[in-house]
C-alpha cells in the first residue's frame, strides 16, 4: 500500500529528521478512519489510552483537563456537536490498526534507517476535534507524520530544543514522568510558524518541538504515527540525567539536537537506572 507519492517521499528523505515539512498522501477515504469505525475502536480501548475533554481550551493550560470519557463512543460519533477533543493513543493495539501504522511509514523507511537507524516503538494516535477546537501548547518525544483525514487544522510549531519556548526543565520533567503540556506565554506567539493542513496533506514534526494546533470550523480527523530512534531515546536519556545534575546544584548542558550525538549523558543514565533497578 503506497500512501505517499514519490515527490513526498524524497522531501521527506531531504527534510528528515530534524526541518518540518509537509507530505501529500491517499488515506483519505481510508475505511478504518471514518467516525464510526473510530467510535467503535474507541469503545475497545482501555480507559488509559483514551482522551475527552472540552474542545475551548486555551493555548496554555496549567492542569490536566477534565476527562469525559461516558460514552466516548457517542461523542465521537457526534463530533459536529458535542464540543469535544478526542484522542485514542496506542492504537497499535489493535491488529489492524497496527499494520496501517506501519503501512503509513513503508513508503519513507528507507529515508529514516538511513539517517537515524533502526525504527523502534511505533505507535498511533487518532485525534477527532468539533469545530473550532484547540489543542494546548506541548510537545512529544517522537518523530511524527501527523496526517489530516477530514477537515483541515492549523499547527503552530516551534522551533525544536530551543529553551526560550520550552524550557530545559521542562524536557527534565517531562522524561522523568511529567506530562507534556507546557507553559504559554503571549510574548511566545511570534516565534512560532504557522502550518495549515488540510485533508489530503500530512506535516512531519520533529522530536519534540513544541507546538499548539486550532481548528477550523469543520470536524476534524487525523492520525499520527510515531517511532523512536536511538538518537530520540539518548537524548531522552540525557535529559533525565540532567535532572539528577540539577537536583544535585549543578547547571547542565543542554543535550545536542541531531546529528549530533548524546551518548555520553545517555550511557550514564542507563547504568544508573540498570543500578537501582538491582538495587
């Protein structure tokens, strides 16, 4: 199943991992991506792997929003109306599901052994939005083709470890198990680039760069599918171990972006972790 033409892919082989960049593909009428056939996954899911909350947040948000997770199933399938965001992570689970994650990124494996090696930790995730809805300032920890199935979505996007719009001790915090939200501030805005994706187009986001993502006024539908890389996992590793630096009094180094490596900071923290673990 080829879902990128050949003009995407050799953007994508250019662009990789590191430049954001937008990709043409076929899933549009894809049977398993309608609103039906996403109510009824969702009513399978477990409770953990499934997100409901209001659709007005704010860009910034301080706490974790109200989850409205009674019948998930109903309000997806009346996403027009209800007012909601939707989210079904780790749709891998499902069998089906999990072959078209890796059907999504056949077309450009090539391309992402060649420059970050082995593609480990594939995952899916499935966002349904009413109009008008927006999704919080944060970033992820995965390489990510977000593709738009229905509706079209504008991201605002942020540049990649740079600590004026994420903070190093908010990467820390993340790696060492906080969420992924992240603070807003106004004076931010200018920073940010602005992507509209529409049905039919997919945008490719960089390990995380943090971002926010408005709606327009029709429903949307999109999927995203994620990998890790050696490289994502270490400098994930390093930030940890900054942590443990900064508790101890000392000013860390920021880890380095791609290609260059993080190694060193990612060795320590894996023996330290492999340490407690036998301890």
């Amino acid at each position: 199943m080829s879902v990128y033409p050949t003009q995407s892919c050799n953007s994508f082989g250019t662009n990789y991992p590191e430049v954001p960049h937008k990709l043409t593909h076929s899933l549009c009428d894809h049977p398993m991506l309608t609103l039906e056939a996403l109510a009824k996954l969702a009513e399978t899911l477990p409770a953990k792997d499934l997100e409901c909350n209001t659709s007005d947040l704010p860009i910034g948000v301080d706490a974790v929003p109200e989850q409205l997770l009674d019948g998930i199933g109903d309000r997806i399938r009346n996403i027009g109306e209800t007012g909601c965001w939707a989210g079904l992570r780790h749709v891998e689970q499902d069998p089906a599901y999990k072959q078209l994650l890796w059907d999504l990124i056949e077309d450009v494996k090539p391309h992402i052994e060649k420059k970050t090696g082995e593609i480990m930790d594939v995952e899916g995730f499935i966002f349904m939005t009413s109009p008008g809805g927006v999704t919080p300032y944060h970033f992820d920890p995965e390489h990510n083709i977000l593709l738009q199935i229905r509706g079209n979505k504008v991201m605002t996007l942020f540049p990649a470890g740079d600590s004026v719009f994420a903070a190093d001790e908010m990467h820390e915090t993340y790696h060492t198990g906080g969420r992924p939200e992240l603070p807003w501030s106004e004076d931010m805005a200018a920073g940010g680039a602005d992507w509209s994706i529409n049905e039919g187009e997919a945008l490719y986001v960089p390990v995380m760069a943090p971002h926010f993502v408005r709606n327009s006024d029709e429903i949307s539908i999109s999927i995203s599918v994620t990998w890790r890389s050696e490289w994502s996992h270490a400098e994930a590793d390093a930030r940890a171990l900054n942590k443990l630096l900064r508790k101890a009094g000392m000013n860390p180094e920021s880890p380095r972006r791609w290609p260059q490596q993080n190694r060193s900071k990612s060795y320590t923290y894996r023996a330290l972790r492999k340490i407690r673990a036998v301890g």
